[in-house]
C-alpha cells in the first residue's frame, strides 16, 4: 500500500487541525503510513517532511481541539505552467517516500495548487491521487454548502457579541460601538454576529456585509434612528465594507490586503457627524483562532470530513476536493460528497442576496436558518493551570 | 430591619455581577430587603431603583456567569464639597426606602463615592452604612491582595496568548504579532500574557509594562535579537506603555483617556525600521466582558466578597472598603478584611519593581507566584442555541 501525505495551507482556522486528525485516524485505519508536511508545499519542496506516526491516542485527541495548523502553513501559488521544474522536484519528492495520496487542507488557493498538482499527475500518468479537503474561516468556497472553520468562528462571534451588547449597555450615556470582523469579499463572518439579537432579541443592531448596498450616509442614517430609541448601539461591519476608497497592496493571489479599518473608520465618521460617543472594536487575529469557543457541530464534521477524504480510493478521485451537502429536512446534518478542485479554485462564494434584508442593514430569515445549525454545541476543552490545553 | 441598597459603578467586568450575587444573598440570608440602583449613584439621584426580589435560585445563579453590570454603570463624580444639595437628595432617597445599608461595588473611583456618602452619613449622624466592594480588571486598587474581575481578564489574556502565539507561528516569514493590552497606568493585565510563555514554554515572548523602563530604540533591539533566533514573535504591550508622547482628553477623574494605539504605533515601527511583517491586535472590550473564559478562582471569590461586606453589622464599618488578604503558605487561599475607602480612592496601585525582569521587557518569578493562582479554575456555562446563557 503506498503512502499518504498530507499538508495545511492558508490562514489558520479553529478547526484545521480536527480535518488533520481525520485524515490521519482514517488512512492509518485502512492500514497506511502518513507523512506530514510542514507549511505545506514550502516546506515539501524544501523535503520538511515527518512521519505523523506520533498523532495517535490522547495526542490525537489534543490536535482536534487544537487551533491554527499543527502542520504549519503557507501561502504559495505554484506557476500556471505545469512543464516548470518545481513539478517535477514535487513529485519526485512523491515517489521518494511512495506517496500515492496528497491531502492538502485549505482554501480556494490551496485548491487552485491541488488542480495544479493533480492535472500534472494526470498528464504524466504519475499514480498520485491530489486531493482537497475544504477548510477557511471565509466560508467562501463554492461547491460545499459551508467549510469546516466557519461554524466555530461564526461562534466565537456570536458569543462576542453577546458579551459586547451587556458591556455597552451598562452606560447611559448614547454611545456606538463598531465591531469590525474579518471578510474582505464576502460576509459570512459579518452575518453571524446577527444571530444573538435574532434569536436571544438582543446583540447587534446593524449588521452591514460587502454585499450589501452600502452608503456611509444610509449607514449614519441607520444609526441615528437606532439611537433616538436606545441609548447604546453594537453595530457591526465586515472588514471588506466599502466604508473608503481602498488603495493598498495586493497579495501573491491578486487580493487586496490590509483591509482592516473600516470599523475605526466609521466610528470616527459617527463621532464627527453625529457627535455621538463611538469605538471601533476589531476582532482581529482571535476570530480564527479561539479554540476555548468552538462549534462541537464544527470540530465532529471536520474530523468526519478528513476520515472520509482519506476514505477515497481510485484514480477518478484525483483532483477532487471534498464537500458537504446539507441534508434536506427540518433536522440539520451534512453528507459528504466531491467535487472537482478546479472548479472552487480562485473562486469567491458570496452570501446569497436574500441572506440580507431590504434595508441593507441586517439579515433575514434564511441567512438565520443557514447559519444557526453550524454554531451548535462545545467541545471539552481541558485546561492546565488555567489555560487551555493544546498540542504543542 | 433596615434596608439594603447596591449599586455598580465603572467599567464592566467579568465578576462584578458574582460579587452583586454575593451582596443580594448574604442580605437576603440575613433577612432583609436589597434594592438595586440602576446605573450607580446617577441612576440612584434619579431615583432609578429597582426591588432585587427577582434575584434568587436560577437568576440568581446565572447573574454570577454574566459579565458586564447587570445593574448599569456610570462615571459620575460627587463634588468635594459636602455641603452641596446633592448630598442631602441622596441621603433623603435612602430615607424613603428605609435604607441602613449602602453597597456599592467599583474601583478606586467609587471608592471616591463611597468615601463621600460615608462621611456625609457620619457628620450629619444619619444611620446609613457605607460600604465600598472593590472591581476592576485593572487590579490596581491599594490595600487588597487582587481585585475581583481581575483573575478572569488575566485568564482571558493568558488563553488569548496561548491561541495567538500559536496563530502566529504557522509562517515561517519573519513576523512581529503585537498585542495590545489594557493598563493605562498599570501593567497588572499585560503581566498575565508572560503566563503562557513561563509556565508551559510558549506564548508571548516579550511583554512591556508602564512601570518598567522603555524606549523604543531598546524594544526593536529586543525584537530584532529574537528575530534572530525564530520567524515568528509575540510581543504584549499595555497600552499605557511610553512608546509616544501622550495627547489627549482626561476623563472626569482627570486621567488620560484613549491611550490605545500604542501597539499600531511599535507595529508600525517593526514595519518600518526593521523591515519585518508585523500586526498589532488590541484586545479592546473582550477583555473585560468575556464572560465565556472566566476564572473559577475570581468568580467564587467575588461571590464570597460581596456576602462578607453584607455580613458587615455595626457603625464602624461606614466608609469601609471589603478587601481579600492573601493567606501564608503554599496553598493559594484569601482572607476578607476591611479597610477605610478613603485610602483607596483614588488611588493608583503599581505593579512592583521585582515583578518585572532587568532587561525591562519580561516578568519574574514573583510576579509569576503572585498572578498564576488567580487564573485557576473554569466555571460551567451554559449554552443556548450554540451562544453562551447570560441573565438579561
């Protein structure tokens, strides 16, 4: 039986390291050798390769509630043209340690490398199965009705919004705090902090998304109605809000970087124009990070996901990434399926248009009973003189 | 038997709604009736009172795991000069209700009211005990071992460590994550980020208080000499730390207001003098609302806290602060005390010199010894709906 192989891409998420445990738990089930490689396919080329023969029992267990990447990660965008060296060094490395199954989690860049390595595998007929296993914050891969990562994400900001709400109501004094989330391009983030007030009736106001219309004078409009009727205001905005012109540099996959402000930016507009009290809250790198807040329906699907990648066998599996169906019916649950990596690769999912409401400035309905599912249940997380306990 | 009357005052914290339980209980036990002023001494000259009749059993028990001020809060300042009418509206409201007893739970600032109204109550001979109960996740009041809300926010801050320094390192490009904490005038919180690091070897690797020296040519080559050894470093900063000249409003205690960007300002420096990626994340409100990652040590003690100052019988405790005194030994433990508020009020506690490292950019044994207890210990939360049960 060849080997597998198995690498972590992209910014990390809550839930990266439970796909990892999957992959691993199911192909040593089906009697195998896998090798991690460390910050993905840098690190491969650079032959950073161990033998995760040590990620069983209580180690294995940790690494499911452990955020970030164990493996490390990366952001490298192989060229487009596949008779360039580096493809050959790649799978040379391959048959070096008889690799004859890539895993590579991550997002619609790391897809756009496992379409890559998987049509030069075809065209060279080399007996190498590349496949992807979906996981970003973003939630915004097309083909998966949602990727592992979001849920806990979409959880810890919830939680943080009903901490924010009671801490910004003990003032009388008016005040307008702006939460400002991640989601440059579309608002899946943004949208969960919609959930406490929609369902516990208090939490965010507002709640604005990049694929809203927005105008900063709707949006000064909004907030002052709120506040002739409430004294404090939690509003939130994604970060990819178009607040301001952007001007600032791309990244390797043609994105625009640095986004982050448009909370801040709003905040000083509501106290210049309105002459309201305000502050902008950013949540930052901890959003994709919070393994003491994650979704337990998150953690379960992304083990069960990694499992069911590695339960692939045949050459037709090639250049898939796997996926989630959600189940038709009242009672939330996931089928797994896959679909081809090109296609999600380099593509952007945005929230659909009747997630959002016809004011622009909060979610309907279906954006709850799409979301609401994914945020369900915790994890036993252990704590070691207070801390919470990971694998390191 | 006379009545009681609690009130809160200042800024949010996780466990000042443990130590509201405490009051409302210990009270109750005793047989009496405890009112509730909404928003501190502000709420109570506008005669905003409330019955707390409602708080008991399951309220009562959930009130102690919600964060911020069930009660609301102000920042309202009583004048020097006792002679004001103000006074007398106060004391004539406690009249009408028939209070003895006046718990007011805040920070050095209300322990400002508290030594006011109590001195007013004992030059005019009027029967009303004023006792101050002591919050703040600043920890910087003199005369008590730690402040209840403290041990949470340090708990807080240590977990966030944990999950960025693991956040940070899944790069291998040279990067600078700077954490900002809060500590305006004291490096009480931005001590708990050394926890991490200390006691289980990874975390922040530098961390900046407003006590100890600081320049920033001495921080970039405290960065620079790490850089030199791994890719990636987490440095914390309280946000009172000199890394510029400081303009701006004061508050109506006199104290600055809005220091934060202090950690943009070194990020940006990195930046720029080292050539280096780097970020600033501000942990903003979350640190003193997350009610989700609270410290069982805290939250109990606030609790105890608050039924000792209503245990308190007798003339001589007007004007009294509650305090914790840390018990000799090896086994963590804390006393219940009083102390005049008087003392208290206004007054700024600094975190001490053998707390923090010669080099001026880490912490000691000591200071280890001293905040490491404080964190122990979770608390059960309930979940609704995947979001964290607050009593609203």
């Amino acid at each position: 039986m060849k080997n597998a192989i198995v690498g972590q891409s992209g910014g990390p998420t809550s839930a990266i390291n439970a796909t990892l445990r999957g992959v691993v738990q199911g192909f040593v089930k089906r009697g195998g050798t896998v090798f991690g490689m460390h910050n993905g396919i840098q690190g491969l080329l650079d032959e950073d390769i161990v033998n995760l023969e040590y990620l069983k029992g209580e180690a294995l267990t940790l690494l499911s509630k452990t955020p970030a990447a164990h493996l490390g990660s990366c952001r490298m965008r192989l060229p487009d043209d596949l008779s360039q060296p580096v493809y050959n060094k790649i799978f040379s490395i391959f048959e070096k340690y008889n690799i004859g199954y890539v895993y590579y989690i991550g997002g619609n860049d790391s897809m756009d490398t496992v379409d890559k390595l998987s049509r030069y595998a075809k065209i060279n007929s080399v007996d190498v199965c590349i496949i992807g296993v979906p996981k970003t914050i973003d939630n915004d891969l097309v083909l998966t009705d949602h990727t592992p990562g979001y849920g806990s994400c979409a959880k810890y900001v919830a939680g943080t919004v009903c901490e924010l709400d009671l801490d910004v109501s003990v003032y009388t004094k008016p005040s307008v705090t702006i939460l400002e989330v991640m989601g440059r391009e579309a608002g899946w983030i943004g949208m969960a902090a919609a959930l406490p007030k929609y369902l516990l009736g208090r939490g965010s106001d507002l709640v604005y998304l990049p694929e809203g219309d927005f105008s900063c004078d709707k949006f000064l409009s909004d907030v002052e109605k709120l506040l002739s009727r409430q004294n404090s205001l939690l509003v939130t905005v994604s970060e990819g809000v178009p607040a301001y012109e952007r001007v600032g540099d791309m990244d390797v996959f043609g994105h625009a970087v640095s986004l982050s402000g448009c909370g801040a930016y709003l905040s000083k507009m509501v106290k210049e124009r309105l002459k309201c009290k305000s502050r902008a809250v950013e949540l930052s790198l901890t959003q994709r990070c919070a393994g003491h807040l994650t979704s337990r329906t998150d953690i379960e699907e992304s083990v069960r996901l990694g499992e069911f990648a590695s339960s692939l066998v045949g050459v037709e599996f090639n250049g898939s990434m796997v996926a989630m169906v959600r189940k038709a019916g009242d009672v939330y649950g996931v089928d797994f399926t896959c679909v081809p990596a090109s296609e999600v690769a380099n593509r952007v999912k945005k929230v659909p248009v009747d997630f959002i409401n016809d004011e622009q400035n909060f979610v309907t309905q279906r954006c709850i009973d799409y979301v609401s599912p994914l945020i369900v249940g915790e994890i036993d997380l252990e704590y070691v003189m207070g801390m919470p306990k990971y694998l390191r």
